[in-house]
C-alpha cells in the first residue's frame, strides 16, 4: 500500500475542494457588508437583515443530508449539479432584488443547494479508505481558506461593483463549479455508502443521546450563532461609529484575519503536540467572551475594535478547527459520517438563530443589543464545554472483508478474527458492519505495530487484492 495519492485522488481532491470552495465563498463574501448594502432595499429592518443573512443556514440544515442520500441513488454528478444550480437561481434572484423578501427568497435557495454531503461522499468514492483522512483535511483546509478569503474579498470588490455584482459572482462561480465537475473531476466507477462520511438518518436520535457529542453539537451552534449576530451589526458599527465605509472595510479584516490565523497555527500545533487539547479548548471559548466585550465596549475606539476582532477570529479559528476533530474522535468509529452529519445540523442551525435573534435585537434594543446576547451565548457555551469529557487520542482503520464472504452472504471467519483483534493490546473498539462488509476499529498508535494486527492486516490485503 502507497502513503501517497494517485493522480486521479489528487483530481478529485482538488476539484472537490475548490468547487466546495466557489460555493462557500458566493455564501460568505456578502457577510462582512450585507446589514450596510440591505438597508437600502424596500421593506428592510433589522429583523428582516438578520433573517436575510442567517435564512440560508435553515435550508442547508433541512436539505443537505437528503442530497446526500439522494446522490447515494441517483448518482454524485446529478445531484451536485442540481444544487449548483439552486445556488445559482438563489444567486440569480438576490442579485435582481430590489426588496429585502427577493434577498431573503435568494439567499434560502442558495442554501438549498445543500451539496456538502454529497461532495464529501464523491471524494469518498474516489479515494482509498487509507487516504480518506488526507482527502478530508484538505477539503476542511479548502473551506477554512475560503471563509478567510470571503471575508475579505466581498468588502474589497465594492470598491469598484455594486453591492449586487457580488450575487452575480456568485453565479459565475456556481457555473464554474459545474464547468469543473463536468471536465476535471474524474467520474467514479460505482457508488458506495461510506459510514465515515455519510449519515445515517435512523441512527440520528442514538447519537443525539450521547452526552459529549450534544455538548460539542451545542458549542458548533453557539460558535456560528455567534458569528453571524456579530455581522448583523459589525458592519454598521464599523461605519456609524468610526466612519469606515463598507468598502473599505477590507483594511481592518486583513491584517486582522492574518495575526489570527498565524496564532491559532500555533496554538493549535502546542495544543496537539502537549495533547492538552480541552485547556486551549475552554481559552478559546473565554477569548470569544472577551472580543465581544472589547466590541460592545470599545467601539468607538479603532485600535481596540480591531484587538477584539483579533480576539474574535483568533478564537474562531481555533474552535473551528478543534471542534470537528473532537466530533470525529468522540463518535463510533462506523458512525462518523452520521455524527457528523449532526454537527453539520447544528451550525446551519446556529447560522441561522444568530442572524434571526441578531436581527430582532438590534430592532428592538438598539445595535449595542447584539453583542451582549454574543457573550451570554459565549457564557452558557463554556459552562456546558466544562463539563466535557475529552476523548482518548485513538486512530481508525477499517478493515474490507468482502473477500471473506461467500457466495450466500456469510463470513464464518470474522468471529476467529475479532478474537484475535480483541487480543492485541490497543485496540480499543471493534464495530462489524456486515452490510458493508467491512470493519472499523479505534486503537492506539502501539497496536499499528504489533506483529498480529500486521499479519491481519497483510493477510486481508493479499486476499482483497
């Protein structure tokens, strides 16, 4: 077995990723100037702003596990492309507009075109199960990449477009991605249900009942409901209290996000390597706390504004990296896909309750409102993280055993092997799908070496191949 990808996973990998990446980057540039440009549309208060942002995050919620399921009968390609074209329509109608409810209808039918699940199961068919992991970071290392450039890409183009434009580069993209699905990304020889990324929807409500992964499902939520209240009203602060237009904005979001992201590099490297994952974890979520104190208190104070939005995106990035990773280690090894699917569910969510409760707000107590609401969430976040139980540092391997059955279905050797893999010291969890027939284990780094898991392992690669 090779440790490096082949040139049809590199094309897929890439491809993916980057169509992943249009999509998220049409959804994210409006964000940093959308409560400025919204309130020139006819009907617009801040109730109905907050709605436009966070609408998109309901409909993605509702939406994405069924495409995934739907890719899983239908194919990837049909309906990947039926959601870039939902995007595109969504783009279309937002950027025609002239009303805040044309805005709100726009930015529900981008979010149902909920292709997340179904982009992650084409990657899975295209890649080996021993490059799986790989393929995945990057594809996360792709949506944190676009998020940073959206933020600051949308507020640096209305220098010179329209505030609208920027949905018609949202259709532009969404027409690139299908260009690129269609020309670049390799077609996959058979579909498959991957347990370690697709969800299972009859096992939702089991996982719901497991306490750890409630508790960080609840801190994705928090995190996003955070984030998008924040940007109901940051850009109006920005230009009310410090007279920065919009378009300028860009300035502030630069060097800000850049001092970020190179500390929660680091951060989150020492955190890794310590393996003191949950101290880094809770000062994040402290940090969150203090960013929106330095916005709600010194916003009339450029230099402090932007140590709060430091704070802010420092804290941001942090989370958003650790939470996915604690969500994967927590879940049963042949359930990931499903708990992640959960989590998904709850940032949508969360997108969504942020820019609803931020829009009510700021109508009814005034655009200081928000920001308190923010750190309250922040507050009630890190009571329920401490009480979290970080799981054990565990790989996963899966193990394809299809060569073991027989004509009629059955595998009368699996018990002798879970026997054996019980033995060996490590090996901490052992989960046999014979629908799938493949099974996945959870073990520490020792068991990779020891000389029964390496004849298994050899043994079922000789007789798969």
């Amino acid at each position: 077995m090779t440790n490096f990808m082949t040139s049809t996973e590199k094309r897929a990998v890439t491809s993916l990723s980057l169509i992943m990446a249009l999509r998220l980057m049409g959804l994210f540039m409006i964000v940093p100037i959308f409560a400025l440009y919204a309130k020139q549309l006819s009907g617009a208060t801040p109730l109905l702003i907050g709605v436009a942002m966070g609408i998109y995050g309901i409909t993605q919620a509702l939406l994405q596990i069924p495409f995934g399921l739907l890719s899983d009968r239908l194919g990837r390609r049909p309906i990947i492309v039926l959601g870039l074209l939902l995007f595109a329509l969504g783009s279309l109608i937002a950027a025609l507009s002239t009303s805040i409810y044309g805005v709100i209808l726009g930015r529900a039918l981008q979010g149902g075109g909920a292709i997340g699940s179904a982009l992650m199961a084409m990657i899975a068919d295209l890649t080996r199960e021993e490059q799986r992991t790989k393929a995945m970071a990057i594809s996360g290392m792709s949506i944190g990449l676009s998020f940073a450039l959206a933020i600051i890409i949308g507020p640096l183009l209305t220098r010179w477009l329209p505030f609208q434009d920027l949905f018609w580069l949202s259709v532009l993209f969404s027409l690139l991605g299908t260009l690129i699905l269609f020309t670049w990304t390799p077609k996959p020889r058979h579909l498959a249900w991957h347990p370690d990324t697709e969800p299972e929807l009859k096992l939702f409500f089991t996982l719901l009942k497991n306490k750890n992964l409630l508790r960080l499902n609840s801190g994705i939520f928090f995190l996003h409901a955070i984030f998008t209240a924040s940007f109901v009203v940051l850009p109006i602060s920005l230009s009310t209290y410090l007279n920065w237009p919009g378009q300028e904005q860009w300035k502030l979001y630069l060097p800000v996000l850049l001092i970020a992201f190179m500390l929660s590099l680091i951060m989150i490297s020492v955190a890794e390597k310590q393996r003191r994952v949950k101290p880094y974890f809770l000062g994040s979520i402290i940090t969150l706390s203090l960013a929106e104190l330095f916005l709600n208190f010194f916003y009339q104070n450029i230099l402090l504004t932007a140590v709060g939005l430091c704070l802010f995106f420092t804290a941001f990035s942090l989370l958003e990296a650790f939470l996915p990773s604690l969500v994967s280690r927590t879940a049963p090894a042949a359930r990931k896909g499903t708990a992640m699917g959960l989590y998904s569910c709850s940032q949508f969510l969360g997108i969504f309750a942020g820019g609803l409760l931020g829009g009510w707000l700021y109508q009814h107590q005034g655009l200081l409102s928000v920001y308190p609401l923010c750190l309250a969430f922040s507050l009630l976040w890190l009571s329920i993280a401490f009480k979290m139980n970080l799981p054990p540092y565990l790989l996963t391997r899966s193990l394809k055993l299809a060569a073991l059955f027989d004509k009629r279905g059955q595998n009368n050797t699996w018990p002798e092997l879970a026997q054996q893999l019980q033995s060996i010291p490590g090996i901490t969890e052992i989960t046999f799908l014979p629908e799938e027939k493949v099974a996945y284990l959870k073990m520490e780094n020792r068991a990779l070496s020891h000389p029964d898991f390496l004849r298994i392992e050899q043994f079922l690669h000789q007789i798969n191949h």
